[in-house]
C-alpha cells in the first residue's frame, strides 16, 4: 500500500528540482512534490524540504513574537483529551482562535514578496496550492491533517502535504475515529 501511495504522491507533476525554485504560472505545478524512498512495507525516507516551516511552526512564532501563550486551560493534572468537558474545550479554542490574525499566513507571503505584482503572483499560487492540496487529500483520503502535518513553501508559495500514515480514509475506522467526511487544507 505505502509503495502505491508513493507512486500516486510522486508523480512528476512539478519536476523535483523546482520544488526549491520560484513561483510558477502553471496551476499544475501548484502541488508540490517530493521523493519517498520505501525503506519497508510501512515506512519510507523523505526528501528534505528546504525552507518550509509547518503551519505551526509559524503559528508559534506568531505567539512567541506578540508574547502569548495558550497553556492556560483551566484543568489540572494530566486529564486526557478525549475526557475534557466540551464547555472547557470550547473555551480553549475560542481563546485560541481569537490569538490567531485571520492574516497570519498572508503576512508571512507579504515578507516573501518584492514587489505588488509579485505578491500577486504568490497569493494566487497559494490559493491554487491550497486548492489542489484540498482535491489531492480528497482523492488519497488523507486524515491526521493538522498544522504540523502542513508545510508553506514560502518561496514558492506552496502548501507541502507530509505524514500520510492515515489515508484511503483510514481515519474514520481508527481506534479515534476522525469524524469529518472531508478535510479542507
């Protein structure tokens, strides 16, 4: 199964020396790629992505820089997730969400940009990456989507999908079921 992922995940829609080049034009090469080498049935090597922090690796530094932090919950001790009440885990995410700019990552495309047509050029591509992350996760099933599971090429303007251990919708039939039916990158 890995081996068959590998293959549908790598094929060459942007040649992988431009995984570390500029933007592009072209709406398919707006779903990066990179090479996996199958090292066993349920394991594999991964090309290195330069210069692509996880969405939160850049979320952290966002708390960092304004001095915030979320580790407040009102709980004590080491209580599990999944027995929180869901008064508490409504507060911790409203708390969150409000720390969050809606324009976190369009700031940091902003730093990227030499000039007004060239942030042009980069939101449309991370739009259209974004886009075809959506469709491509979609497809393979892809679950455990979250902010460390998603890297921002900032160069290039692209949004880098990693950790495929859940997919073909595996998600919804693991011991923590996921229950959405689609996730939205």
């Amino acid at each position: 199964m890995f081996i068959r992922l590998n293959r549908i995940c790598t094929e060459p829609v942007v040649p992988a020396s431009d995984l570390n080049g500029g933007i592009h034009d072209d709406s398919l090469s707006n779903l990066a790629v990179y090479n996996v080498v199958p090292t066993g049935s349920y394991g594999g090597l991964i090309q290195v992505v330069d210069h692509a922090p996880s969405l939160f690796n850049i979320y952290t530094q966002h708390e960092v820089t304004m001095g915030t932090t979320n580790e407040n919950s009102g709980l004590s001790g080491g209580l599990p997730l999944e027995k929180w009440p869901s008064d508490i885990i409504n507060m911790v995410y409203d708390s969150i969400a409000q720390t969050i700019p809606p324009d976190l990552l369009y700031k940091q495309l902003i730093q990227t940009a030499q000039s007004s047509s060239d942030l042009y050029l980069i939101t449309r591509n991370m739009v259209r990456s974004i886009g075809m992350a959506s469709i491509a996760g979609y497809v393979l099933g892809l679950g455990d989507r979250h902010l460390d599971n998603l890297l921002v090429k900032l160069q290039s303007a692209q949004l880098v999908q990693i950790d495929f251990n859940v997919c073909y919708d595996f998600g919804g039939i693991s011991n923590i079921p996921e229950q959405v039916p689609f996730r939205l990158t």
